[in-house]
C-alpha cells in the first residue's frame, strides 16, 4: 500500500486526467512534463464508473511503463461520484482494489440538501476513499449555503476516514471557510490541478501560490 501521507508535503499533482476520458494528453506526456516542472510525483485520478468504457488494464500498464521510464513517483488513481446516502461510490471493485488512491466526488447526484450531506459524510468514511476531490462544487452548484456546524460535520467525518482534502486548482475548491475548519480536525490538503492537457499541470510556482493559499486560510 501506498503512503499517501509521506506525499502530502512533497511537490506532485493529485488530480489528472489523459485521453482515456476527456483529458488531451497520455501518461507519458505528463511524466515528460512533471519533470520539467519539478515535480516529484503524479496522481492518475482517471474518471471511472461501474461501468467502464474504456481498459482500465491499459491504463494501469502505462502508468507501470511510465515507473520505469520516469524518475518519479507514478501512482494509478481513480475519480468516482458518490452514488448515495450510503457514501457508495461509482467505482467497480476492479479498479478500487487496485488503484493506489480512490478519489470521492460529488458530479450528479439524485437527492436533497439533507441528502447530499448525509451522502458526503457517508463517503468520506468509506474505507475505500482516500481523497475527497474538488470539495463542495456540488454544494455551490446548488447554491447550499452550510453551517459551521455542517461544516465540521464533514471535517469530522474526513478525519474519522483518514480522508484528505484536495485544494482543486480548477474549481477554485474548497472555499475558505472549509479550510478554515480543516486543522481543528487533523484533515490536510494535498493539490491537485485537474488537469485535462500537460499545460494545466502543476508547476512549483503554482503548487507554492496554492499552498501559501491554504496557509492563509486556517
Ligand atoms: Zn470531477
Ligand atoms: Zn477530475
């Protein structure tokens, strides 16, 4: 198993996706330019669901290739939404029982504001989880406005699962007042770009700018 917490504080980009799914670039492409970044290590959060239409197998023989080839850490990772109130998520238990980190996201999701934080909560203590990505884009888009107490609910919640939070350089997320709720409960972010193509990547500057970020936050 992976020490995801060993790579908390080394620089790397948590959230990335190739032309598996929607991304405009392979493995390789990011290892070529991770390096030039200096970067020390890459998440392959690639979007999966129950129902796969693409080889994850292929995916996972890249990212091996790529340990080979490329002096850094490669890890094969996975994006899944979160399906219910149960904290399930739309991952089949092929790619979960392999990938080095299982990332939890809210995209559609069928319920409530009740729901939905039952749904994150549930989640976020699912054993299988090991980050949460782009934290409360689902909450903006349905314009829920949470309480401190909501709030600390869910920080609790990552605690109590060894979750981590991820500051998504796409999104903006999570919003400050999450942030500022995180150190009470032990919760660390990791960074992640979310990527699509290698210019969006993770440069030091930009993991700097989005560290210094989180800092001034809590
Ligand atoms: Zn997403
Ligand atoms: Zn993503």
């Amino acid at each position: 198993m992976t020490d995801l917490a060993a790579l908390v504080d080394r620089p790397g980009d948590w959230h990335l996706h190739t032309d598996y799914t929607d991304g405009q670039a392979t493995v390789a492409d990011y290892c070529e330019r991770a390096v030039a970044n200096g970067l020390e290590f890459l998440v392959f959060s690639e979007h999966v669901r129950r129902r796969l239409d693409y080889d994850y197998g292929a995916l996972r023989t890249d990212v091996e290739a790529a340990r080979e080839t490329f002096d850094l850490t490669i890890l094969l990772g996975c994006e899944a939404k979160t399906l219910d109130t149960d904290g399930r998520i739309d991952a089949p238990p092929a790619v979960t029982s392999v990938a080095d980190v299982v990332t939890g996201v809210f995209h559609s999701f069928d319920g409530d504001r009740e729901d939905y934080l039952r749904a994150a909560a549930a989640m976020l203590r699912n054993p299988a989880v090991d980050v949460w990505g782009h934290p409360l884009l689902f909450a903006e888009r349905r314009g829920y406005e949470l309480t401190d107490a909501e709030l600390s609910g869910l920080m609790a919640a990552a605690a109590e699962g060894g979750v981590l939070l991820e500051r998504n350089r796409r999104y903006g997320l999570p919003p400050s007042r999450l942030v500022a709720v995180a150190p009470d409960y032990g919760v660390d972010f990791v960074v992640g770009s979310d990527a699509h193509g290698v210019s969006r990547l993770l440069t030091k500057e930009r993991l700097a700018y989005e560290r210094a970020w989180l800092a001034q936050q809590s």
